[in-house]
C-alpha cells in the first residue's frame, strides 16, 4: 500500500487548465455537429458530445470544491483525469469525426498518468470528502438520513423480494417532516422560502431517501414536487390555492400520466384526447380517451397529471397537447378497474419490473373518463400549453433524478466498502488488495463529483438558470451509478449475486434510472447536443 508522501500532489491550477482544454476539444466538436448537419444526421457524435459535455462540466463543478482542503483536492484531481480518460477513449479513431487531430489527444497525458494511477485511486478508497454545507443543509441531510435508516432501509429488501407496496407508514412519517412541501412556496401551504433552499433542500432529502431505498424512499417527493412544478408555471392562482397545500401535506398524492405505449419519450406525437364534455347536471369538463403507460404510482395515486391532446389537429404536434389533474380512487396494486358514476372507465394493468419496486408502474387505459374544466391547469389559457408546463415539471425531475442516483451510488459504495473489510479471499482481507481498493477510490471519485455537479446545478435553477445543466447532470450521473453498482456488485463476489445482500437490488434499481425521467438517448440527442449546438450558434 502506497504511503501518501509518495503520491503526487494534488495540482488544481493544472487540473484547470487541462478542464478548459477539455471544453475547447467538446466545443470544435459541436460546431463540426452544427455544420454536419446536427444531432438528428450525426446521432453516434452527438451522443458522445452530450456525456462527454456533462462529464466536463461535472469536472468544472469541483475545482470550487477541491479549493477547500486536500482530500477534496485529491478527488478533484482523480475526477479530472477520469473525465480526460473517457474523452479520450471516445475521440480515438474518430478524430476526424470530432474534428481533432491525433496529436490532440495526447494533452493532460503526465496529469492522466499521475491522478489516475492505481495507487492514487487506492488512496482515496476510504477518502469520501466531507460536503461542506451550510448548517441549515447539514440539518435537512441528518433528519432525513436518520429518517432513511430507522424508516425507509430496513423496509426495503422485503418490499423488493415481494414486489409489495410502499408501507402507508412511510408516506404518513415522510408528509409529518414536510418533504412533499419543500418546492412548494410558502404562500401555497409549503416549506419553501425560495432561493438556494428550494432546490438543495430537495436534492439533498431526495439523496439521503434514495440511499435507503431509490423504490419506497427517494421516488416518494418526485412526482408531487412535477405536479407542484407544472402548477407554478401555468396554474391558475384558485387551482394553485386548491391543489399546492393538498401536494404539500401529501393529502393528495400525484402520479405522471404522460407518456404512451407507441410513444415514450416522443411527447409531441402522443394520442390520448381530451374532448370537451357537458354533463346534463351543467357541470362542464373534459372526457379523456386513450392509454397511458409507465405510470409510476398510478394505483395508490390520488391524481395523475396527465397531458392530452385538445386539438385533434396532429399537425400542431406538442402545441395542440394540455395537461390535465384527473382524480381518481385508491387502486389495488395488482390492478385496478374503476367505474365514473359519470359513465367513464379506468383500467390498471401493472407492469412487473426487475427492480424500482414498490411504487410499481402501471398501463392505464381511460374510456370517456370525465374530468371537471377546473381541472385543466391553466384553463382556458393553458390550451396548447401542456407540453411546457409539464417540461417545467420535469426539468427539476431531472435534477432529483440525478439525486437519486448519488444516494443509489452511496449506498453501493457503502455495502462494498464494508463487504471488503469483512470479508477475506486467499488469506487475504478482500479491501488488502489494491484492486478493490482502486475500485472503491474510483467510486469515492464520482460520487463525490456527481454530488457536488448537483449542488452546482440546484444553485443554478435556484437563479432561473441551469436547465442543459440539469440535463447534462442526469446524463452523467446515472450512467455512473451503473459502473458503481456493477463494481459494488462485484466487489461481493458470488454474494452479490444473492438476494439477501442489498446490492443486489442497488444494481437493479440503478439500472432504471438512465430509463426514466428522460431516456438517456433521447436526452443526449434531443436536449444537450441541441442545446450545445444552438449555443454555439449564439
């Protein structure tokens, strides 16, 4: 084992230097992207470009934190070369794709060579770097981390192994804390005072939740919070008054009806309808027809918000579509039919999953289900807006997302650090052998980085900003929480593969999360690359 004095000093001058060199190679490459015709000719490029961005701006997100002391130096160091690593790796023969020359590539090697050598990843194996929050922060991370252990963790295996429900207890336990109501402004019943605190507050419940199960914890807040989101964007102040205080006290439960079994993360195609519908009563609404799928919580919701299509002109695409609140009773987790005293039918199938358990996921089928005309967000003025509000919603959803995987990753890293010092192979402790050891710096690495890139991105949205940030933080992060989870799975030998140890189900559960909130193609090629190339248009 290598002794600290003869590991190479942390450099963060040269750490950013090589960072901005890094920004230059990314950014001739967008603007070959541009001239190549875009991300919809050039996909295979742009979808590198997008992770290689996120990966880049993950590394600009530390040089702040690697100024505060000498492990966080050292991480910033490790994470550095990583990213220069895998720009590399992309950029090896296809420099003329990228519009680079071979000798490009070689910038940063003696950096490389140093921060990413076994024996500097070994070092930090046990260096998780602290995370230097405020008072008020390290406050909401130690509630619901307590709230994590006692509660959420040791629920968590037997609502996987048995494909059950989320316990009624830890939704009643997680609404007395107030964590459905920390983005909801005060003025509507919430928590929120805005600035920093709205976002971190979550980012930083949501990882700690997640650590203790991503299916029955860190999920929980997500879609109340994307219901919240899209009502503060184009709800009307009667519907904010109505609907905020009941997300807030968790008195009404939301699920996300939005996307469609021919049409997943192709919003602006959906087919649901929403037709206009009187009652003989005079009461006027909204009769919705279609099938909705991957509805997360659809039983146990009390409302979906779901987007529809009000203008059956398809030409219009995601400007035809409004988002709807649709309340609905308590359904069966294992499916559920309901009958509208006003002549409409809601159908749930589940849909069976390998992992993310416990909220479980749903294909609704709605006949002539009738909605109340107060419930389209927006009313008359959020016809043809859904598609935006709904974004609203999800752009935040992204950035909790990534929250999610950082708690998913922590947890992982947990379990094999603590697996590898109890647990002994050819006479040797599993951690004593350098190649556990630099797996579990590499985890230490990226998860300290990922988390900070959170932070940084909270800070942003907080301002009004950071939306391709929030983005380019899902995609970089929830890639990772795959390599962490595989690596951590490994680490446990045979045991990993066994149910009875929770990283079995880490590995499952991380593997969801480059799925949902955004396919992480369709946000590669749709949302970063083309947002990187009309930048570079500017």
């Amino acid at each position: 084992m290598a002794s600290n004095a003869s590991l190479p000093t942390p450099d963060l001058q040269t750490a950013a230097t090589i960072i901005e060199t890094a920004r230059a190679m990314v950014g001739k490459a967008v603007r070959k992207l541009a001239a190549g015709g875009g991300p919809d000719v050039e996909q295979v490029l742009a979808y590198d470009l997008a992770h290689a961005a996120a990966a880049v701006e993950t590394a600009r997100s530390m040089l702040d934190y690697g100024a505060k002391g000498d492990t966080e130096a050292r991480l910033t160091c490790a994470f550095t070369a990583d990213m220069v690593h895998d720009l590399v790796t992309r950029l090896v023969g296809r420099e003329q794709l990228w519009g680079v020359s071979a000798a490009d590539l070689s910038f940063g090697h003696d950096f490389v060579a140093a921060f990413r050598s076994p024996e500097f990843l070994a070092s930090l194996a046990d260096h998780q770097g602290p995370r230097h929050l405020d008072a008020d922060f390290e406050m909401v991370q130690d509630t619901f981390r307590s709230y994590a252990n006692k509660e959420v963790a040791p629920r968590a295996e037997h609502v996987h192994r048995h494909n059950a429900d989320v316990p009624e207890e830890l939704i009643s336990g997680l609404a007395e804390m107030g964590a459905f109501g920390l983005s909801i402004p005060a003025e509507y019943g919430g928590y929120s005072e805005g600035g920093d605190g709205e976002y971190m507050g979550n980012v930083i419940a949501t990882e700690e939740l997640s650590r203790g199960s991503l299916g029955i914890g860190g999920s929980l807040i997500t879609r109340p919070e994307i219901l919240a989101r899209a009502l503060m964007k184009g709800g009307t102040e009667e519907q904010k008054h109505e609907w905020l205080p009941k997300l807030a006290t968790a008195e009404v439960l939301a699920a996300v009806a939005v996307t469609e079994p021919d049409y997943g993360s192709d919003v602006a195609n959906i087919k649901v309808t929403a037709t206009p519908s009187d009652l003989a009563d005079g009461r006027k609404g909204w009769r919705i027809n279609g099938v909705k799928t991957w509805c997360t919580f659809g039983a146990r919701a009390d409302v979906l918000m779901l987007l529809a299509r009000t203008n059956p002109d398809r030409s219009l695409g995601h400007k035809g579509l409004s988002l709807f609140i649709v309340p609905k009773p308590h359904g069966d987790a294992h499916g559920f039919l309901f009958n509208q005293a006003e002549g409409g039918k809601m159908e749930g199938r589940p849909i069976d999953t390998i992992g993310y358990r416990g909220m479980h996921s749903y294909e609704i089928a709605l006949e002539d289900w009738w909605v109340p005309a107060e419930n389209l967000i927006g009313l008359e003025s959020g016809l043809g807006k859904g598609f935006y509000f709904q974004m609203a919603g999800f752009e935040n959803g992204r950035l909790q997302t990534a929250a999610r995987a950082v708690g998913v990753m922590q947890a992982a890293y947990e379990a094999a650090f603590d697996y590898a010092n109890n647990r002994s192979v050819f006479g040797k402790n599993v951690y004593d052998y350098q190649l556990t050891r630099a797996k579990l710096g590499r985890m230490t690495t990226i998860i300290q980085a990922s988390r900070q890139f959170s932070y940084a991105v909270a800070k942003l949205m907080a301002k009004g900003e950071g939306a391709m940030e929030a983005s380019m933080v899902k995609a970089y992060v929830c890639k990772a929480a795959e390599w962490v989870a595989r690596e951590a799975m490994q680490i446990h030998g045979g045991y990993g593969y066994a149910e009875e140890y929770s990283v079995s189900r880490l590995f499952v559960d991380a593997r969801v999360l480059s799925i949902f909130e955004g396919a992480d193609e369709t946000l590669c090629l749709k949302v970063i690359a083309r947002q990187l190339v009309d930048a570079a248009g500017k």
